[in-house]
C-alpha cells in the first residue's frame, strides 16, 4: 500500500495570477502605491517582491520604504511602469520598436531578467547597419559591406552586445541584405576586400583583443578561419596595397597595451609577415594606399589617452617610414579618403570633443590645410568619394 503520494496541479499558480490581477485593477488588498512620473499605480508586495528583486530587496530589508504605503520610483517612464506591472501580473508584454528601450531600461532597473534577455533578443533582430557601433565596413565586387560592430542595450558597458551579423548594401535594388553571421562577434574589427574575399580581422569583445582572421567568400556565402595575425588587437588600421593586406597599429585589451607594429598578410602565401613598425603605438588611426605607398595618420595612445596629429608613410617596396607634416589638429578614428591626389580627413574625436573639422593633405608639399567644417561633429566615420 502507497503511504503518500505527491500531486501537482497544472495552471493553480497561474490561476492564482490571473485573481490577483483582477483585485488589482479592482483596487482591492492593494497595499501599496508606486508612483512614478507623477503617476500611481496600485499594486500587492507580495506580488511585487515575488517578480523584482529590486522592489523585493526595497520591501524587505528594512530600508526606509519598507514603511511606506507610497513609494516613488526614480529613473523610469511612467508609462514603461504600467507595462511592466502588467507584465508582472499577467507574464504578458508587447515588445516593439518604440517601447525596447523604455521597456529594457525598467526591466534591468527591477531585476527582471527573462524580460531583460527578450528585450536583447528583439533588439539584436532589429539591428542593421545604421544602428550599430564600431562596425566594419568594406566595398567589394560593388557592395558595401558591414561587419560586427556593438550595440549598447543600456548605458552601461556590461550591457554591451557584441555582434557577429554582416549585411551587405546593393547599390542597384538600393537596400541592405543580411549575410552570413562571422563565427566570433566583436567590434573595432578590421575589414578589408581581396579578389573574392571579404577579410574580418581582428577586434575584441568585453574581455580581450583577438588575433584571429576570418575571410568570406562571397560566390559561397561562406565564412572560414585563415591564419592568425602574430599579436592581437582591436581598433587597428587596415588597406589594402599591391593585392596584400596591411594591418597598423591597435590595441591588445588583453595586455592594456598599444601597439605600433604592422603585419602585412599575402593571399598568395596565405601568411602573416611584420614589417617595419611606426614611430608612434596607436590605435583609432585612418590608413589609405596610394600607389606603393601607405599614410597612416591621426589615432590614439590610450594608456596614456593621448591623441595624436601625427602623419607617417610606409614604402611597401623599401620597406621604410617618413614623418610627414603633422595635421593642424589631433584626431583619433577620422574618416579619410582621397581624390585628385590629396588625402581628405574628416572628423574624428580629439579627447574631448566629436569634430566638425577637416583637413586635406598636399602630397606634392607635404602640408595640411583646414577645409570647411562640416555641420555635424562625428568620430569612427566613413569617408568615400562619388
């Protein structure tokens, strides 16, 4: 004969829910009132403490608001508060384009994780090119490309999400398709276009720096690890000279250290070589290729957080740097590119502020001048010209 036996009833707490919802928006045992915005909301802390660990600590711990019948809730939108109470209530909640934030922002403040890591996931679908940061972009066989990058979901770096998507923008439909995730996510990732290779390399994510390399083929759609560079580093400079890769600079998270060296990867060979290094370790510095020649110019010492007008020259065939004409103003991650055979530099952050300046360099006199500023101050943007 069985002594005891152990039943469980499907759906009783989620019945139980349901009753204490209605005696909610009935206003009935409600012993509490959060006031948000100007706005109250009537609510049970029993219900309360039982979904936030926030309100559960607030209620619980003996601080001041234990007392309290009325309770005001800073740092949230009064009408993010009545979707979340919903929420709490019911497990139910609407998530879109114009509440994510709002959304994201109370849940993290209430503890409430499960809505938390929905608000991430529907934001990580939404995300596109325009939407990311420290992306990298590169054109190749007459698409643009954009790599990785980070989103921030809440301002704080622990809620960093870094990406692994690539989107690809066709000039001809005029809209941007989504690729192939890369295998590893991370931003300040270098991105270059060789024959039918897209290359992503290096970058980091929130705990180190990465030396790995992965290139795309685009005839296949697929991605493939290639060999690793010799040191990591993310925020690096990167072109493309002679059919070779050319990667400058960076920073190596792992070691909190600023490098100046410079590897050079062959396609042919399918290997990592170092050439000479710069004058200057940095990272956050433009590069552009112009014949045999390499300028690597502007960037940042961040050990130091010391930003640089410095200009250097590498001569793929000698092998050897010249120190060009300093810029007339410090900048770290500017946009450049050239035309008529004068490098443009646009933007840039220089410590303090996002700049509106820009500034072209005479190759022939080996001098900088400022050009008009643009309208808006901008840092890790891109320059082309049409």
């Amino acid at each position: 004969m069985i002594e005891s036996r152990t039943f469980s009833v499907s759906g009783q707490t989620q019945n139980a829910f349901k009753v204490m919802h209605e005696l909610r928006l009935r206003n009935l045992l409600c012993d509490v009132i959060l006031s948000v915005g100007g706005k109250e909301f009537t609510g049970h802390k029993v219900v309360l403490c039982g979904c936030s660990p926030y309100l559960c600590a607030m209620f619980t711990n003996g601080m001041l608001e234990s007392e309290k019948a009325q309770i005001e809730i800073q740092g949230l939108e009064s009408w993010a508060m009545g979707e979340l109470i919903e929420f709490m209530y019911t497990s139910v909640i609407e998530i879109n384009v114009d509440n994510v934030e709002g959304i994201l922002q109370g849940a993290s403040l209430l503890g409430l994780h499960q809505l938390r890591k929905m608000c991430a996931t529907f934001l990580q679908s939404q995300l596109t090119a325009s939407n990311c940061l420290a992306v990298g972009a590169c054109s190749i066989d007459g698409m643009l490309y954009a790599v990785g990058g980070e989103c921030a979901l809440v301002d704080t770096q622990e809620d960093t999400l870094y990406l692994r998507c690539v989107e690809c923008y066709d000039p001809v439909l005029r809209q941007w398709v989504p690729k192939p995730d890369m295998k590893v996510a991370r931003s300040f990732v270098a991105v270059a276009g060789v024959g039918k290779y897209l290359y992503a390399i290096g970058g980091e994510d929130r705990s180190t720096s990465y030396s790995i390399m992965e290139k795309y083929d685009i005839n296949t759609e697929t991605w493939s690890f290639g060999p690793n560079m010799k040191r990591k580093r993310s925020g690096a400079g990167v072109c493309v000279c002679d059919g070779k890769i050319y990667v400058a600079g960076g920073y190596d998270k792992t070691l909190h250290m600023d490098r100046a060296s410079v590897e050079c990867y062959d396609p042919s060979t399918d290997d990592w070589t170092f050439v000479t290094e710069m004058e200057k370790a940095r990272s956050g510095l433009s590069l552009i290729a112009i014949d045999h020649n390499i300028y690597m110019i502007g960037g940042r010492y961040k050990t130091a957080d010391q930003y640089f007008d410095v200009a250097e020259r590498y001569n793929t065939i000698t092998n050897q740097w010249t120190t060009l004409w300093s810029m007339n103003q410090p900048r770290a991650w500017p946009g450049i590119a050239v035309y008529d055979g004068k490098i443009y530099l646009i933007g840039g952050f220089d410590g303090s502020y996002r700049l509106r300046s820009a500034e072209v360099y005479d190759i022939d006199r080996d001098r900088w001048s400022f050009i008009s500023n643009m309208l808006v101050g901008r840092a890790g943007c891109g320059a082309s010209i049409v």
